[in-house]
C-alpha cells in the first residue's frame, strides 16, 4: 500500500462470452479469467493507473515442469505465434500480461 508503482501479471485467457465475464469480474472483482482488454476496468477501480502492459509467454522451465514431456514444445509453440502473429495468439492461445501500475 505504501509503492508508489505495481506490477500486476495475470493469465489470459480467450473467452466467448466477453459481456457476461466482464460483468462477473466487475461485480466481485475476481479474476477466474482475463484478456487484456480488460486490465484497466480491473485494476483502475483499486486505485491504479495502468501505465503499460506487455504480453508473453511462461518460461521454457516452468512449461516443462506442469507438461511432462511437452514443455518445450508448448513454449516453442507459443513463444513463436505470439512473436509472429500476436493479434491472433492472442486469441487462440493462453498467454500472460504483465501490467505496470501507479497509484492514482
């Protein structure tokens, strides 16, 4: 409470129903979900001016230690498409955010 600047990072994830998660996430400000969109509507009402955000992908270490013999792959796969098609990744594939915040 006494940082002048946060760091949040949050999954993203793609979801269908954007109108009804959005309301979701308001009302009780929970993230069970996100996409990037969204990042100001959560954080701003906490007090929080988003000064950036970024997206990327988790490490090669940690894919390989939740995927058991797929990690690498995966983190070659998603490493590659959001660096050559980031719009669509986006989309398609679960990534993270990381969003750089000032108290407001």
């Amino acid at each position: 409470r006494v940082a002048k600047h946060v760091v949040a990072s949050v999954p993203l994830e793609h979801i269908i129903r954007i109108a009804k998660a959005r309301r979701a996430a308001k009302a009780s400000r929970h993230l069970n979900f996100y996409i990037k969109r969204l990042i100001e509507n959560i954080l701003e009402p906490s007090g929080l001016k988003v000064l950036d955000t970024k997206c990327y992908v988790t490490a090669r270490e940690y894919e390989k230690f939740v995927s058991l013999g797929l990690g690498s792959l995966k983190y070659a796969v998603r490493s590659t498409a959001l660096g050559t098609f980031p719009r669509v990744t986006l989309g398609l594939i679960n990534t993270m955010a990381i969003a750089l915040c000032e108290k407001s």
